[in-house]
C-alpha cells in the first residue's frame, strides 16, 4: 500500500474560470498508509471526481499526485496500481465467482497457487467460499456487489482501495454486515482504503478518519469524535450529527453570548478569542446532545417555549423557542421534559463560536 499526496489538485470540466466552474478548488491533503477514510460530503460536493483523480480516470486541470513521493499525475489508470470498486457491479456474468476475483491477479501474471491462495481468502472474507463455482449471473444482487468488492480486495499489490458508494445496491440488512466486514478486513490487512459516501452513518461506522468535502473544498480532516466535539466549519457541525448542531446568530457582550435577550455564558477561554474577532457574521454553535432542559431558573439558563417533542424510541428530540430561534435539543428517553415553558442550559465547555463559518479556537 501507499502513501497518496495530493498537491494543490484542482479541477475544471467546462475550462472555465468561474469559481463555480472548478468542480475541486485547490486541495492539499495526506492519504497515510494503511489509513481507513471516508471522503464525506453531499452530492455534487467532488467527490467521485476526487477518487477519479486519485485512481487516474481524470487528469486534474492543476496540480500533483504522489504516490510514495513518486509524482503520478501524468500516469493513466493502469499504471497506477490501484483497485477501485464503483456503486454497480463491474463483473462478468458469465464466468464464475472464483475466475471473477481471479481475472484481476491473470491479468497482472500472479503465479497459478498465489492466484488460488488469494482467491480463496477473499472468497472466504466476503462469505462468497460456498458459491466459488457457480455462475455471477445465477446469483443475487448482493452476492453480485460482493464479487466486486473482492475483486477489489483481492489484489495484494495495490496502492491503495477506492470505493465510490459501493454499498448503494445493497439491501440495508445486508449494508450493515458488509461495512462491519470491511472494517474487520481493514483491522486485520491495514491497507489503504477511501471510501466515498454521503451517509455519515457509513463514514464513522467503517473510517477512522473523515475527509468532509463540500462545494469542492476539504473542509476537516479528523477523526468522528473530533468531528462531532469540534467542527471547525458551520457545515461541518450541521452536516455531521442528527440532527445536525444548531447554529444560532449572536453578538458579544462582555463575557456572554447574546441571543436577543438572552445571555448565554461562554467558557472562560473563548471570552478573550472572541473578543478579538473581527467584525463580520457571528454563530453560537451547540449540539443537540449538550443541552439540557430545567423546570427552574438558575445560572446562566435561559427561558424558552417547548414547540415539538418527537419520540424516535430510544430518545426524544424537542424543538424549543429562544425569542424567535427554534433549537433541537436531544434527550434520552427518561429526562423529563416541561410542558409548556422550561429553562435550557448551554454548558459553556460545550459552546462553540464561529466567525464567518470559521470555529473561533479558544485560547489555551
Ligand atoms: P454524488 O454524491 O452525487 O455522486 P459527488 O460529490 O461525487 O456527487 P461529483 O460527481 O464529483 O460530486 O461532481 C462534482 C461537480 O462536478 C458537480 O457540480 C457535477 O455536476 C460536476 N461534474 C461531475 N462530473 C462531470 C462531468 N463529467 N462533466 C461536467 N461536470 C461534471
């Protein structure tokens, strides 16, 4: 496996100059050996045409890719020794599942018992050892996507793996199993693998690092925790979490936040950060999950009116109003919740700033 760079890569489909046109804006990112990441983002955010010029499908208008410090940019897909499994099936119907997973190891003239050998050890990771001989076309969709997914895998001389949303066929049962599989595969082989989705769910089951792109830009780079307790982009805060950060306009005010009336106390470090942004839109940021709700006043709580409770089992999400601002405040299925009007607490550790989008880091 390798170490992929990307060296300020970007990419324009029409040639045009509009920043709108460039589908990737100048990216600088380390893919590390034996990393599992998920390329996360929205549709139409770049990022299939990310791993297209990873894999070498695309030449990037601007820009490097190394591979081990070797420069790649110019080598066609072929000579670039990576392995990438697309959304359908790529296989052949008519062979069985055995000559499937093997073509790619004939292709590259692997000797006849490391053929068998690995063929069969993939076979029996993705539980496709009981239909070696049988026919592709004889089988099911799912058993189909996995051939595909082996054929993936089964090259030990790959750069690196890359999966563009290949989970998309799979029945949702079976999905599961699937991403439990590949990051079982992953634990045990530490081979290099990106995997694009727009489901946070699958990212932060199988990656231990997340690459969350949007509008053609890497806007973090971290692991889920980190993306959970400290987005350092708005997007980033709303786009991960269900439901995503709330994200409220504010000013300061000496050593609070205020909302309207409502003065929300910030940790002692972020008073003096805060103070020295410069002027320009600025957002409260806290997640659903830090907020509690109170039957009383007491420091730092603010009054709010309780609109929504839904009930998703195993907790309940409440819509609240602070002044005019509706808030989403996640709570497991014991903790009471007042009917009418209640009392909501921003633990200050918790709450976050943001200047223009941009986390406004605390001094230490
Ligand atoms: P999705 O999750 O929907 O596949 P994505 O994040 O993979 O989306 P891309 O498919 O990389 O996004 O598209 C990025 C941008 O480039 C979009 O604005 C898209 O319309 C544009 N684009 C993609 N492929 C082409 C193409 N072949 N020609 C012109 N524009 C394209």
């Amino acid at each position: 496996m390798a170490h992929v760079r990307l060296d300020g890569i970007a990419h324009s489909y029409s040639g045009g100059a509009a920043e709108a046109d460039w589908a990737l804006k100048t990216l600088d990112h380390d893919w590390r050996d034996g990393g599992a990441y998920a390329l996360l983002g929205p549709s139409g955010c770049g990022k299939t045409t990310l791993l297209n010029v990873i894999s070498g499908l695309i030449i990037p208008t601007r820009g490097r890719i190394l591979f081990d410090g070797k420069d790649v940019t110019a080598l066609p897909t072929e000579a670039r020794n990576i392995a990438q499994v697309f959304q359908f099936p790529v296989i052949y119907d008519t062979m069985t599942v055995y000559d499937n997973l093997a073509f790619p190891l004939r292709n590259r003239g692997f000797p006849g018992p490391e053929i068998d050998r690995l063929v069969r050890q993939v076979a029996g990771m993705l539980d496709l050892a009981d239909d070696i001989g049988r026919r592709a076309r004889n089988l099911s969709a799912d058993a189909k996507q996995k051939i595909s997914l082996g054929r993936g895998l089964v090259r030990p001389d790959v750069a690196a793996i890359l999966f563009d949303e290949p989970l998309t066929v799979i029945d949702p049962h079976m999905k599961w199993k699937l991403r439990r599989k590949l990051k079982e595969i992953h634990e045990q082989y530490r081979l290099t693998l990106v995997y694009v989705t727009h489901d946070q769910n699958e990212a932060l089951t199988f990656a231990d690092t997340i690459v969350v792109m949007h509008e053609g830009r890497i806007l973090q780079v971290g692991s889920p925790q980190a993306l959970f307790e400290r987005p350092q982009h708005t997007f980033v805060g709303y786009f991960i979490g269900s439901p995503g950060m709330n994200l409220i306009d504010c000013r300061l005010d000496g050593e609070t936040a205020r909302i309207g009336e409502a003065a929300i106390p910030l940790a002692g470090a972020l008073k003096g950060a805060a103070g020295t942004a410069p002027s320009g839109a600025l957002r409260l940021g806290i997640r659903p999950e830090f907020l509690t709700l109170h039957d009383a006043q007491g420091p730092g709580r603010v009054e709010v009116a309780i609109r929504t409770v839904e009930d998703l089992g195993n907790y309940r999400i409440v819509t609240a109003l602070l002044g005019d601002t509706a808030l989403k405040i996640k709570l497991d299925e014991e903790a009471p919740i007042p009917a009418d009007r209640a009392w909501l607490a921003f633990p200050p550790g918790r709450t976050l700033l943001y200047h223009d989008d941009r986390l406004i880091e605390a001094s230490p």
